[in-house]
C-alpha cells in the first residue's frame, strides 16, 4: 500500500511540472487579415469564401464578414515575421 502512494504522490508531481511547461512552450501563430485579391461581388456564403482563399491564395481559411456596410471575402495568413536589414558591424 505504501508503494503505491508513493507512486501516486510521484504522478502527481511531475503532473504539476509537466503540464505548465508544455503550455508555455505553445508557440501562438500572429494570424494576418486581407480582403480577397480575386473574390468579387457581395460573400454570402463563408464556405466558398474559404474554399477559395484556400485554393487560390494560399490562404490558412477565409470568412465573410460585414465591413463598411458591404459583406466581403477575407483571406488569413501566418503573418510573415519583418526581415532584420541591418547589418553587422565588424
């Protein structure tokens, strides 16, 4: 009986350690809005909208939205991280 407590009391620690350090190496991905470069016309139907950024755009999904009064086409992507141009100094 002893041993078996033992072995639970264990579990449960690395349970408290484990489970906080995985979720703080979780990486979130910064997600980037457009309107669709080739949607035309009012989106009424958020499925074809996100079949065609998909397909056409490369897009990671799209979604119809009202904006401005006018329901549009929107495409998401990772955004792309800016590229560092400065050079090293010697």
């Amino acid at each position: 009986m002893a041993k078996s407590t033992h072995y639970v009391a264990i579990l449960f620690v690395f349970v408290l350690v484990a489970i906080p350090e995985m979720m703080m190496t979780t990486v979130e991905a910064n997600i980037c809005e457009r309107p669709s470069q080739t949607w035309s016309g009012n989106c009424g139907n958020t499925g074809h909208c996100d079949k065609q950024c998909k397909d056409w755009e490369h897009a990671s999904h799209g979604a119809c939205h009202k904006r401005e009064n006018h329901w549009k086409c929107f495409c998401y992507f990772e955004c792309k991280k800016p590229e560092n141009h400065e050079q090293k100094k010697v």
